[in-house]
C-alpha cells in the first residue's frame, strides 16, 4: 500500500529524530540498556538459584516407606488422609517392584548386580510433593512426626530444611523478578516518550505541514514511533552485548552456568524494541495533536 | 445561479457547481464568537476575496473550509466532505484537495526549495519519478527552477511565497485557499503573487483569497464577501455578466485592470451594496445575496 519513496522517507526522518536528539536520545538508550540489563541479571540468578536447587533436591518432599506387611486397608487410609493434608500438592506410590525399577535404572551398567538378589529387598512408599507456599519447617517437622505414627509405615524422610529454605528464597527472587520486570517496562516506557516527546515538539511546524498537505495520520506518527523502537533496540542490544561480556567472565569462574540461549536473547531485544515503540505511541497520544 | 431557491440548510442538495458551501456556519473559541451565522457558497472556478478588518474571521473562515476546525453550529460543505459528517480519517483526503497558502509562508526552512515542494507528493505516496517531474513543472511555472537546490531561508519573501503555492498546488486540488499572502510582501512582489493566483484560478481552480489590503480589492475583486466582527457583510459580485464564465484568460484580467477607471466607479456602487445587503441580510441573507449574484 505504501510506496517505496513514502518508505525510504519515513525510515530516515525516523533515524533523523534520533541524530537531531543524539544527547538525550543516547542517555535514554542508556537508562533503558541499564535497567534491561537488571532485568536480565535477576531473572538469571533465579534462573540458576532454581537449577542448581533442582539439581540439590530429589523430585519429593517427603519419602513414606512402608513395610511389607501393611494392610491394604490401612495403606488406602494413609493415601487417602495424605490426599486431604493441607500443604500436599501431589502423592505418588510406589510400588516395590517400581523402586526396584528405578533402582536398576539409576544403577545404569552396573544393574546386573541386582540379579544376584532373591526377593526385592526395596520397600513400597508413597511420594509426597509438598506446596512449596505451604513449607513452613514446623510445620514439615510435625506432618513428618504424625505419618510415623500410622500402622505399617517403616520409616519417613522429609526433604532437608535448608533446602526448603532456598527453595523459599528462589521464589522470592520470582517475585523479584516481576516487580523488577514492571520497573523496568515503567522507565523504559518513560526514558522513550520523553525523547519522543522533545522529538514531537521539535517537529511541530513539520507536522502541521504534513497535515496541510493531506499526510493520514499513521504516516505522521510512523517516524516517531519508528525512532522510539530503534532506541528500544540499541538499549536491548547494548544490554545483551554487555550481558554476554560478563557472562563470558562469570562462565570462567564458575561452571555449569545457566545463560540464556540465542532466542531467548533476540525474544530480549524484540521486548525492548516493542517497549520503545509503546514507549514513542505514548508521547505520541499526549503531545501529537492531530 | 442554477439554483434560485436554493434551501441554505438542505446540505444534502448541492449544487454540482458549487465547491464550497458554509450554511448558517458559527465558530466559537471557547468564549469568543470567531463567526456568527456565515453562509455563502463559491463556485467552481470561482475567484473570491475575503475581505474584512483584522479580528474579522477571514483566518476562521478558511479554518473551517480546510476544516482545521469544525463549526460550533451550522455546517461547512467542502466537494464530497461534510463537517456533520466528515470522519477524522477522511480530513487527509480533504486536505488533498484543498491547497493553503499562508501569510508567513509556512515553509520548512532548513530544506530545500525542491524538497519543499516534493514534500507534499511524498506525502500522498507519489512515485519518486513522478515527483520529480511533476516538481520540476510546477517549480518551472511559478519561476524558481534554477533555485530549486537553494535552502528556502535563503529566499526572498516573494520566493518564498512562490514555493509555499508550488506545494499547495502540487497535488492539483481544486480549491486554493490563501489567506494574506500579500501580507507580508512589498507591492510588486504582491503583484506577483496575484499574478500567479490568478494563473492558477484561470486553469480552472477555485480560489478563496482573504485580504485586508483595499486596494487590490478595488482593483481586481469581483466576488468580494467582506466579513465584520465574525459576521458576513456583504457578498456581491462585480462582474455578473460574466458570471457563468468561470474560466477566463489571464488576458482578459489585465485588460480589466486597464480600465480601473470604469471598475473605480462600480467599486463605489459597490460599496454602497456592502452597506445595503449588510442592512437587509438580517431576515434572509441566503436570498439577498442569491438575487445579488444573479445573472440578467
Ligand atoms: N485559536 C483561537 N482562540 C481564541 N480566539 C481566536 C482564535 N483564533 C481566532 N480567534 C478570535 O477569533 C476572531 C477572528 O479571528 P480571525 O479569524 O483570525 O480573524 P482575521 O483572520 O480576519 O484577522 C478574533 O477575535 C480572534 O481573536
Ligand atoms: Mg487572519
């Protein structure tokens, strides 16, 4: 719909906005790098807070072990009383013959060593998976206290408390991460509109020519909001550059790192290019009278 | 007229001829009243002076014609374009329609003359080639293709009212508004400037010329409405024998000018059907200037 030479023209008087603005464009492609990268770093660190606390923990919370001569009617009971335990997200049970499976799975090249065994000596269990909300130590200690209790159940294991802790603590950082997120998008939106904005108000009379002249409304907007997302993509850019550096860095010292992968950077950068589009619309809506 | 019982509020009944309408139009700014119940038309092809002491309403007039505003009360009727009806989205296509010029030009100063022009075809979506023709006639036509590289602040007043025309009939609307362009200019460059809006007028577009400059009424107006304190006037046509020739030579305008004489004396009678058609258009305005401008 829009012709080659409409085109050419609207992308350079874009790229002008930001050369006529270089100072606070720069500073604003700054303050938006800055805070992108803050963003980044936080959701890394609860990226790898989350990682290395899979890799500490097993899948459960709690182990339920159960002796062999259990009663059905007594092991319905526990699972169905398990069920209805506040702070309970999921019960697995496990048969002996399945923990003798995953056994033999985990022990990989070395399992026909199992062979050599008679009769299973490993017992059934119920796995528990706490709500990791609902994990309050005390708590644990007194769920844990209360299963020993039930008829033929052998043994109960609970997850070690500081583990729980970090599991906490790495939550925290979600939520971190989102309150980070939203200041983020907040500077960001407000850095962009203002050099928008200064572009807006440098460019009044040829805005009124362009209305004079018939230009539709889209077109008059598209150089400012082409300029508010090229700013958003320098700032994504600078921030994943500088990303990159210091994970080259930290990769050297500590191994096993978790970085973002090639998409997830360019996802990055598209965000701050959109952010700096909305960015310009909003100075756009309150200073372009058109 | 075509139409002698012309109903100023039946917009919906517009003559094929007439390009501009205002029917009981009013314009308020917040508290002033700008314009207070104007109604004329203008013909294609037509070449109208507005005239009227400054603070008259002839800058509000022509707002309201390239619809920059919209009338408090009333309605504007611009070619196919309703003020009642008119969508923000459609005031573009207006605008293509409509060339302005203004008193202080309102050119972008740190570009160049051809840039200036180009400017409003690039708008619209052009082809770069076309542009480049269709600039290189128009700058040709108004006299200032061997400066078209120049910066427009390195232009004279009178060239750089010649450029702002260039771009206002670019796009080969039908209507050219000017308001003042005279305004700021010396008499011979005035007269160069009159010049070309006539050349313009005579290629067959309408022309709305507001002016508070007398004397270039008295010599060239023939369809003067003359405004007074946001009121309409006065609306008469010098010339109605030769109303429904809407296009005339250039020739035959500086001919006219030749024989000031006879015009000083119909300006005179003129200005007394200023004064009577400003008494009598109370009651029934649309009619008094109706029969003012009838052919014999
Ligand atoms: N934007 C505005 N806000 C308030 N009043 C205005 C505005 N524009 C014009 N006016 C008033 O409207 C009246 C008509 O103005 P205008 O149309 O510019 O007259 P003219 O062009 O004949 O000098 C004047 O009294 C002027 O003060
Ligand atoms: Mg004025």
């Amino acid at each position: 719909m829009m012709g080659a030479t409409q085109q050419r023209y609207l992308l350079r008087e874009g790229w002008m906005h930001l050369v006529r603005r270089r100072i606070s464009g720069t500073v604003a492609i700054l303050i938006m790098a800055s805070s992108l990268l803050t963003l980044a770093i936080f959701s890394l660190v609860t990226i790898n807070l989350d990682r290395a606390l899979q890799l500490l923990r097993g899948d459960t919370d709690i182990s339920i072990y159960l002796s062999d001569t259990i009663h059905p009617a007594d092991r319905d009971l526990l699972h169905k009383d398990l069920l209805n335990t506040r702070g309970v997200k999921e019960v697995r049970y496990i048969d002996a013959q399945q923990a003798l499976e995953a056994f033999r799975a985990e022990l990989q090249e070395d399992a026909e060593l199992l062979d050599a065994l008679i009769a299973n000596p490993l017992p059934a269990s119920f796995e528990v998976t706490l709500d990791p909300l609902m994990q309050d130590s005390a708590e644990v200690d007194d769920l844990v206290s209360t299963l020993g209790r039930y008829p033929g159940v052998e043994r109960v294991v609970a997850q070690l408390d500081w583990l729980r802790q970090l599991d906490r603590i790495t939550r925290g950082f979600v939520w971190a991460d989102v309150v980070v997120g939203l200041l983020v998008l907040l500077s960001s939106l407000f850095v962009i509109s203002n050099t928008v904005r200064l572009a807006v108000e440098e460019s009044s009379e040829t805005v009124y020519v362009m209305k004079l002249v018939g230009a539709t409304n889209a077109f008059i907007r598209t150089p400012f909001v082409l300029s508010g997302a090229l700013q958003g993509a320098a700032a994504g850019a600078l921030a994943m550059v500088l990303l990159l550096l210091s994970s080259r860095f930290l990769g050297a010292r500590i191994s096993g790192l978790v970085f973002f992968d090639p998409p997830q950077l360019l996802g990055f950068v598209m965000l701050s290019t959109f952010l700096g589009a909305v960015g310009s619309m909003v100075a756009l809506r309150r200073h372009l009278r058109i | 007229m075509s139409q002698p019982s012309h109903d100023p509020s039946a917009s919906s009944n517009v003559d094929a001829r007439t390009v501009i309408s205002l029917y009981h139009a009013s314009l308020r700014y917040d508290e002033s009243l700008a314009l207070d119940d104007v109604s004329f038309r203008v013909d294609n092809g037509e070449f109208v002076f507005l005239v009227g002491p400054s603070g008259a309403g002839k800058s509000s007039v022509l707002r309201l014609i390239m619809m920059e505003e919209m009338p408090s009360s009333g309605e504007v009727v611009v070619g196919r374009f309703l003020s009642t009806r008119v969508r923000r989205r459609d005031i573009p296509h207006l605008r293509r329609e409509v060339g302005v010029v203004f008193q202080d030009f309102r050119l972008l100063l740190d570009r160049s003359v051809e840039e200036n022009v180009a400017f409003a075809q690039m708008v619209v979506g052009v082809r770069r080639s076309q542009i480049k023709k269709n600039v290189a006639q128009v700058l040709n036509w108004v006299g200032l293709y061997h400066k078209r590289k120049q910066l427009a602040r390195t232009l004279s007043g009178g060239e750089q009212q010649r450029v702002a025309i260039a771009r206002a009939i670019i796009n080969r609307p039908k209507i050219l508004l000017a308001d003042e362009p005279t305004g700021n200019l010396d008499p011979e460059v005035s007269q160069e400037v009159i010049d070309l809006l006539f050349r313009i007028n005579a290629a067959g577009t309408s022309v709305v010329m507001s002016t508070h400059d007398h004397l270039m009424v008295r010599q060239y107006g023939e369809r003067i409405v003359s405004l007074d304190s946001g009121r309409l006037v006065g609306d008469v046509d010098r010339f109605r024998v030769r109303k429904s020739h809407s296009k005339r030579s250039v020739a035959e305008r500086v001919v006219r000018t030749d024989e000031a004489d006879a015009v000083r004396r119909e300006v005179e009678s003129w200005e007394h059907a200023i004064l009577d058609s400003a008494r009598a258009r109370e009651s029934s305005l649309s009619s008094d200037s109706e029969a003012g401008r009838e052919g014999p």
